[in-house]
C-alpha cells in the first residue's frame, strides 16, 4: 500500500476505504489524501451513487437543515444567503496569465489563497465525495469528474442534475482523465467568497457560496474546463439548450440555442422535444455536427413560471417528484410560492431573508418579493413529459441549426437566418448583446456584450475562442444554419412587439429553412421570414391573425442601430490581438450593405422593400 492509500486508511471508515480501494487510481488517492488533510473533516461519505447513497444524502440533507421538506412528496427548499444569490463574478478567477474580459489572477498566489481558506474549513462536517460523468457514459462526450463538498445540498443538486460515474472511474483507473471539484461551505463568509479555476490541474475550488452556480462543480465551474478541453480538441462545449423541433410529416430537427440567463433559453427549451436546457458539447462525428446535453436535470430560473406561458414547467413543478426549490418563499402550508405563479401574492412566508411579510422591505428600503429573481429549481429531465427519446443518447442527436438570442429592445430583429456559417458566428453569435439580468449580481437593464452567451465562462483568450469556431465550420460540407431571435424588441414607446408565445412561430419557421422549404427575404443582415409564410404560420401554430402592420414594425431594419452595434463590436474585437481578419471582413461587409440601403431606403427600412 502506498503513502496515500495509507493514510486514506487512516482516515476514512472501513466501507468507504473499500468503495475508494475499488478504483485504483493513483492520482485521485493523491488528491483526495491532499484535500482530507488541507480541510480536516470529521468524516468521510464516498458515494457510489447507489439508491442507498442517494437515500443517504437526501436524507442527511434534511437532518442538517440545507433543505427543508415540503408539502408535496419529494419536494425541498433550500436558501442562500440574502448575497449569495447569483454568480458572483467579482470573486471568480481564472488562475492563469491575464486574457481580456476574463478575470484572471496570478496562479500560485490564488493557490496559496483558495489554500487558506480551505484549511481546516471541514472541521466538524461530513466530507461528501461524488464521482460523475458529463454526457452519456461510455460515448465519445464522456467527461469524468469528481466533485468534493461539505454541502449535502451541492452533492444533493449533484445526483439530481448528472450522471452516476462511480462505474465509469473503476473501469478506467488509472487512465481516468477527471476533472475536479473542491467546494466547502467554510464559514460561509461572503467577504472570502472565492471560486478559482485552475486551468493547469483542470481544478476548481469554491468556498464561502452555497449558491449553485458558484458551488457545483459540473455546471460552470465545469463549463471553463471543458472549453478549454473543446478548444485544444477541435469541438464546442457552449452554454446552450439542445432541442428537437416537430417539422411536417413526423420529422424531427434538431437546435442547439445560446441565450444570456434570463433571456427566454429555458422557456424557448420546453417548447417541444427537451434534450437539455443549458449546455451542450458539439463534436463533429462522420461530417455531421453531434450534441449531447451534459446534464440529466435543469437548473432553471422559476420566476414568472405560470401555466399559461410555461405549461409544462408549471405542471412539472406542481406534481410530485424530487424537486429542489432555492430562494423562493415557503407558504405557511407548506407549499412555495414564487414571483409570478399564477396564484394571489401570499400575505407571508419563510425566504431567503427569513420570516417574510408583503411589505417588508432591506435595509435599503426597497420592497423584497417574495421570491428572490434568480430562484430556482432543481428537477430530474425524466420529470418532464417531453423529454426526447434521444436525451441519453451516446451519439448524441445531429445538429441543423443554432440559436443565439439576447435581450434586445431596440436592434435585432425577432427572428433572422446568416448568410453562412462565417457570417452568422460573425454578426450573430461573437455579436451577441444583451441587458443584463438578475442572474448575475450587479445592475440590471446594462446592454452587455456577450459572445456566444458565453463571456462569462470563457477560459480562452476570445480570438482563440472565435478562431476555433470559424474553423469548426470550415471542417463541414453543410455546417449547421445560425440564426438569431431577439424576444425583447419594443417600439419607441417602450412597448414589446412580441408576444410570449410568438417564439413557437419562429421555431417552426427555422425548422423549414434548415431544409429550404420556405422562401425568404434578403436583408443587409441576413435573411428574415416573408409576411405570408408567418401568417400561415401564426395561423397554424397559434391560430392568431398575424397583421401586415406588425410584420412591418417588428421585421423593419433598424439600420442605424445595426450601425451602431457594428461599432461597438469592431472597437471591441480590435483591441483584441489576434482577433481573424475575417472577422472583420464580414462586419465590413454588413456595414457596407447597411450603409447602400441606408442611402437608398433611409434608417428604418420596411421589409417589403427588400421582396424581390
Ligand atoms: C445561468 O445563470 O446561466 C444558469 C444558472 O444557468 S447558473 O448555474 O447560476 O449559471
Ligand atoms: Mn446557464
């Protein structure tokens, strides 16, 4: 027995050094020996993902008071701080050399830093020690990773959202490639809130958070890894929703969908057939494009959920099934309540803040809702009744289109097919824009640029980043269509255009055009849909006349706007060295076509003027 081996002997109990024994790989004894020695726990749980296992944290979850039972059988809440409710991006580091727009801090300082702050921080706590697999196991997306917390809540979120891999480290051993995931809840002190990611040992360490954006490993802590993994191996690891589109005659087409949180990605995920609601890897595989959902649950924001909008959230989270609540308010009865669910606002409750009461108010003065913004649930996909067959699939499901949205009042059009796969991860996908929301702390309404919806876990420098994705498109016969939908655009007097249900539309009308079945209409910026396909298809889908009168006003190119939003970009991505003359050679070219029409048509230009 070596050093470490013998030491874990020392320290953990006799069944779980013997779950740990049956893995045999040497480097995850040396780490996990480190790491008991650098945080102390009392003990030590190494889950095998069994239903015992699971059992067991659920259980412990409870007994500790992380969650507290609900009415409802399976479900549980469970609070973060008043500080703690979002990602904090002013305490997340990349420990690497510096790279624009990502935060980044000095390697072996923020080593000796996270250090500290871990020492000891499991005195008196259960270590939990979970091992799981990002996409299907035993496929070519497989990605390994081992997840070390003190939270039952984290591991318990853990075992909701991803894959059991306990089997998979055994099989492997010592060929084994993991990530891994250190977390401690330490003194829950919100001024030594850290989240660091060290790129060189594929390691991310988080401490002082419970919120699960910062505090589960195999979300996006995960996600800074596996980009850096999907860069050095020629793939795409994207912060986006995989979905099946119903098309005519029982064809099923398949999108993958970047959106800034809170900018219509989960609802537009429940729409039809839901593989995944937030990430997806993108391998090429046989010259097609194939994704995977790395996930098997959803993270999902639940403000504003109702069951005229979201009718199958809605009815998901109001039936039976494990169900974990965060940072919405617990009624007196025992059922939640969150902003936005149809039902009368309760008199009181129990939130994040404690005791709550209509009219309470922070220390600022400002009126706290019920439920926090950024609450959340935590479900199983195999809850959800249009969960597609292939969610689990190890080839994953073949990609046509990509989505990228953002939260627009006043530029992109609702809905808008690239020219080609350069032209749209140009203007459409590194152009990405959007008003900040509640999902990361800070200001909310701010336009943000945010490329690929993506900025915020980048751990490329981004000319990498987008260099590898012209490339990416380059190594296909017939990549992919990139399109763009903006739900948020509003006339002059501040009024949305759209209305919630109006995305069905536009799905239906991407799915024809992956195919070319349906004619377009040429713009300076790609093509949109004519008026009379989307009348056939309001009719159809939502059984509403759609007026001419609106088809002018939400499809009119607001020219000088794009004009304005090229040159936010260009001046962006020109202080970015090594950013791909053809990046800018398409703007130059978007610009050039916006600048022939402005002069011919004006600044706000009609779509018909552009029917052939
Ligand atoms: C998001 O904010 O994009 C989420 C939730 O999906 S979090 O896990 O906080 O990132
Ligand atoms: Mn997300």
């Amino acid at each position: 027995m070596n050093d470490h081996l013998y030491f874990l002997k020392s320290r953990l109990s006799e069944d779980m050094f013997e779950r740990l024994s049956q893995i045999g790989n040497e480097k995850l004894y040396e780490f996990l020996a480190d790491m008991i020695k650098l945080c102390n726990p009392t003990s030590v749980f190494i889950s095998t993902g069994s239903t015992a296992d699971l059992e067991y944290v659920r259980k412990r979850v409870i007994e500790v008071g992380e969650e507290i039972p609900l009415k409802t059988q399976g479900h549980t809440a469970h609070f973060d701080s008043p500080a703690d409710q979002a990602r904090a991006r002013d305490d997340t580091f990349i420990l690497s050399d510096p790279m624009p727009f990502i935060n980044t801090k000095n390697r072996e300082e923020g080593l000796r830093e996270i250090k500290e702050l871990l020492r000891n921080s499991m005195e008196g706590r259960e270590m939990l020690v979970g091992f799981y697999s990002l996409g299907p196991k035993r496929s070519p997306f497989e990605i390994l990773a081992l997840q070390i917390t003190d939270s039952y809540y984290v591991m318990h979120n853990e075992n909701i959202m991803y894959r059991q891999a306990y089997d998979e480290f055994v099989r492997l051993a010592n060929r084994a490639n993991f990530l891994k995931f250190v977390h401690s809840i330490a003194k829950y002190d919100i001024k030594k809130r850290r989240i660091f990611i060290d790129l060189e040992d594929e390691t991310v360490y988080s401490v002082n958070t419970t919120y699960g954006g910062n505090s589960m490993g195999l979300k996006k802590l995960a996600l800074r890894l596996t980009i850096r993994r999907a860069m050095n191996e020629g793939w795409l690891s994207e912060h986006m929703f995989v979905i099946g589109v119903n098309g005519p005659n029982g064809r099923v087409t398949y999108f993958t969908g970047a959106y800034p949180s809170m900018s219509g990605k989960t609802s537009t995920a429940m729409l039809e057939r839901l593989v995944g609601d937030d990430l997806a890897f993108l391998k090429i595989i046989n010259g097609e494009v194939r994704a995977v959902n790395p996930e098997i649950g959803v993270f999902g924001i639940i403000e504003g959920i109702n069951s005229v909008d979201d009718p199958i959230i809605y009815k998901v989270l109001s039936s039976p099934g494990e169900i974990i609540f965060s940072n919405v308010l617990i009624k007196p009865d025992g059922t939640v309540y969150w902003n936005g669910k149809d039902e009368p606002e309760p008199e009181k409750g129990y939130n994040y803040t404690g005791e709550w009461w209509k009219g309470k108010r922070d220390e600022k003065g400002n009126l706290i809702p019920p439920s926090h913004p950024n609450a959340r649930f935590t479900a199983p996909l195999t809850l959800f009744p249009n969960l597609d067959k292939n969610y689990d699939d190890p080839s994953g499901v073949v990609v046509r289109g990509i989505i990228f949205g953002g939260r627009d009042s006043d530029t992109s059009v609702p809905v808008l097919e690239s020219f080609n796969w350069p032209h749209g991860v140009v203007t459409i996908a590194a152009s990405l824009e959007s008003e900040r929301t509640a999902a990361v702390i800070g200001q909310v309404g701010v336009r943000e640029f945010n490329p690929m919806a993506n900025l915020d876990f980048l751990s490329v420098p981004l000319n990498v980043y987008i260099s590898k994705y012209l490339e990416f498109g380059k190594r296909l016969q017939n990549p992919p269509k990139i399109f763009g939908v903006n739900y948020f655009l509003k006339d002059e007097r501040g009024n949305y255009l759209n209305s919630k249900e109006d995305k069905r539309v536009w799905l239906k009308w991407m799915e024809r055009r992956v195919y070319n079945e349906v004619e377009a209409v040429k713009t300076p910026v790609g093509y949109i849909p004519t008026y009379e396909i989307l009348k056939e298809l309001f009719k159809q889908v939502l059984n509403k006349e759609y007026s001419k009168d609106d088809y002018v006003k939400q499809f009119s190119i607001r020219v000088d706007k794009y004009l304005e939003k090229i040159e936010r970009i260009r001046k962006i991505y020109k202080e970015i060295k090594g950013t791909p003359d053809e990046f800018f050679i398409v703007l130059d070219e978007q610009e050039k076509r916006l600048r022939d029409s402005k002069e011919r048509h004006g600044s706000v230009i009609s779509p018909l003027v552009y029917y052939g």
